[in-house]
C-alpha cells in the first residue's frame, strides 16, 4: 500500500515546513510501515545547519521518524477510527545518529511496532541512506483525541 503526500497529509496535522515524509511505501497493517524523504538542499534549515558544510539535523530525522510511526495506528484503526485523534509522542529513547546525512540523499524510515497496549504505542524507528542504517530510537506514543 501506498501514500502519496496527500494522503499523509489527511492522517496527520503536519504541513510544510514540518512535515518530513514525503511517501508511504510499505504497509504491514499495525506491524510496519515504512517510507521517505527526499532531502533538497533547497531546505531551509541547511542555512544554519551548517553553512559550507550542509548536515541533516538529527533531530529532525527523530521527527521524521515520529511522523512516519504515527501514520502506523491509522493502519488499523482507518478513515474513521482516526478521524478525531491525533498522535502523541510520549517519549523518545535510545536514539543514535551513526552517519551524517546530506542533501541529495533519500532518507527512508522503517517503523515498527514493539508493542501495543490500547492507545499506547512503543515502536522501533530506523532511518537508512542507501540501504545504511543512519539513525535510530524507540518511540512512545499515545493516541488522543483532538
């Protein structure tokens, strides 16, 4: 299964600047989900982060991350089940950045679940470059209403 921009748009509240998936690619409804972001060195933040040395935030591939789980309920819960809720992080743990990431690179983010317990979600994100893993954490997160 998948969503385009549009879709991720009518599943959760990001827009852009802050919205960091482009695509869902790959659906394993309530296990995985997986998709991307292109990274464009027309981005904004590569003014600050760093001049003459462009560098993906960090903390922004976490976000991703994040986004794309949140996309994950939806995936068993649908059109109407989500309608009115909106997804919480609740937590972020052991998060690692092992190789930096540039514009030009396809960031893809794999998000699974480790658990779930009613609206408690604990997930597995990873990020990869080129098939290498460049980042990853543990997510906790819980769904609300609006």
């Amino acid at each position: 299964m998948v969503y385009d921009v549009e879709k991720i748009k009518e599943i959760i509240p990001h827009r852009y600047p802050f919205l960091l998936v482009d695509r869902i690619t790959k659906v394993e409804k309530g296990k995985l989900i997986e998709g991307y972001l292109n990274i464009s060195i027309t981005n904004p933040v590569f003014e600050g982060h760093f001049p003459g040395h462009p560098i993906y935030p960090g903390v922004l591939i976490i976000e991703g991350m994040a986004q794309t789980g949140a996309i994950l309920p939806y995936t068993v819960l649908g059109d109407e089940g989500v309608k009115d809720k909106v997804v919480y992080f609740m937590s972020i743990s052991g998060a690692k950045f092992r190789k930096p990431v540039k514009p030009g690179d396809k960031l893809e983010y794999r998000v699974s679940l480790i658990r779930n317990r009613g609206r408690i979600w604990h997930l597995r994100g990873e990020a990869f470059v080129e098939g290498e893993l460049v980042s990853e954490a543990e997510l906790k997160a819980m769904i609300m209403d609006k």
